[in-house]
C-alpha cells in the first residue's frame, strides 16, 4: 500500500519560493501507470487542485497557477516536489500531495493522501 | 473551467436517519464511455481527505454499504442511508472530465 508524507518549510517570506517534497513508500513513483498530484486547502475554503505528473512524463497544472508552479518527480529519492514561485499571502494553506496508480487511475482522480502540510506566508 | 457547486453547505443530522447531499457541475460529466467523472470525497476533522465514491456511484475499497451515490450529467447525489456518529465531516464533490479538476465548496455534516 503505497503512503505519501509531505514535508518542507512551515513558513515561506512574501515573493519568495515554496519548496515541498512528497516522498513514497510502499511504491514506486516511476512504476506501473500512477499519477502523482498537489492539492491545497487555506483556511476555511475548498480544496484545490495544483496539478499532477503522471509515471509516463506527462505533466499537467491549474491554469491558475500555472506561471508560477513546476512539479518534478525524482525516481532516485522515490519522490516528487512541488514549487511555487513568487507566493503572497493567498498561497497560506495545507498542502497535500496525493496519489492513484493501477486499474483506479482509469476511475479516479486519487486514493491515497499525505497528511498534509501547513504552509503560512508571512514576513 | 467546469465549476461545482454543492448544498446544502451545512447539515445537522440525527444518528439512525438517513442524509442528502447535493452536487452540481456546470458541465456535464458524461464521458464516452458512459461513465460520469465525479468523485466523492470526505475530510473527517483533523484527517485527509478520503475517496468515498469514483464514477458517480461506485463505492471505494472499504466503504461501508450506507454509502451510495447516484446521478447523471451535471447533478449528483451522495445518500447516506443511516448516519452514524463517525460520518461527521465535510463532503466534497470533485469532477475528473478533464484538467484542471476542480472541487465542490463542501457539505458540512454534523450530529443534531
């Protein structure tokens, strides 16, 4: 059973960059066909998807944040990162990354989640 | 961009009875192959999201049978048949037709 954790700085300074890993364990990121997302969540609002990259390459975002983020897979540590430049105060959130692989990323979006991160932007 | 929408945004249930929940897509979510791409989702307090429901009305691994969804198109409905105390949550809809996907604002569940 593949299991997600998040990690990275708690609190990034207004303009600068947010940096966070999600590390697998229980599975591979570049084996069988799997996708591999980010999702936030600030305070008291709706979650948000901020994109995915799929084991095959295939990278995709949310066109509204698309200018300022990358998502990377790094097979040797068994992980994949999210960074998002040039942050303000509306990028405080929990970010979650989340994962499907095999015969349920044919039905659905994902079914395995990281416990999450809480990210604050502040100076 | 399809946009969802979802109510009612707060419900106070009684344990034993049965609870609605409501989505809505401004697209429709019918692929070709006949399946519509909607999941269900639920953040119990302090927890992750959880995968409840995948193509409208298939029930994931381990998800009790008091769970069902049903719908077609652009509306959809998440039934829980009989409410037990540890289905206090928030409830999300989320559409898969395509990128970018996008989540409901979330049915607040709570115990009368």
């Amino acid at each position: 059973q593949v299991q997600l954790q998040e990690s990275g700085p708690g609190l990034v300074t207004p303009s600068q960059t947010l940096s966070l890993t999600c590390t697998v364990s229980g599975g591979s990121v570049s084996g069988g066909r799997c996708f591999w997302h980010w999702i936030r969540q600030p305070a008291g609002k709706r979650l948000e998807w901020i994109g995915r990259a799929y084991t095959g390459g295939t990278i995709e975002y949310n066109p509204s944040l698309k200018s300022r983020v990358a998502i990377s897979v790094d097979t040797s540590k068994n992980q994949f990162s999210l960074i998002l430049s040039s942050v303000t105060a509306a990028d405080t959130a929990m970010y979650y990354c989340a994962s499907v692989c095999g015969e349920m990323s044919y039905v659905a979006a994902f079914d395995v989640w990281g416990h999450g991160t809480m990210v604050t932007v502040s100076s | 961009d399809i946009e969802m929408t979802q109510s009612p945004l707060s419900l106070p249930v009684t344990p034993g009875e049965p609870a609605s929940l409501s989505c809505r897509s401004s697209q429709s979510l019918l692929n070709r192959n006949g399946n519509n791409n909607l999941d269900w989702y639920v953040q119990r307090p302090g927890q992750s999201p959880q995968l409840l429901i995948y193509l409208a009305s298939n029930r994931a691994s381990g998800v009790p049978d008091r769970f069902s969804g049903t719908g077609s198109g652009t509306d959809f409905t998440l039934k829980i048949s009989r409410v037990e105390a540890e289905d206090v949550g928030v409830y999300y809809c989320m559409h898969t037709r395509h990128t970018p996907f996008a989540f409901g604002p979330g049915t607040k569940v709570d115990i009368k």
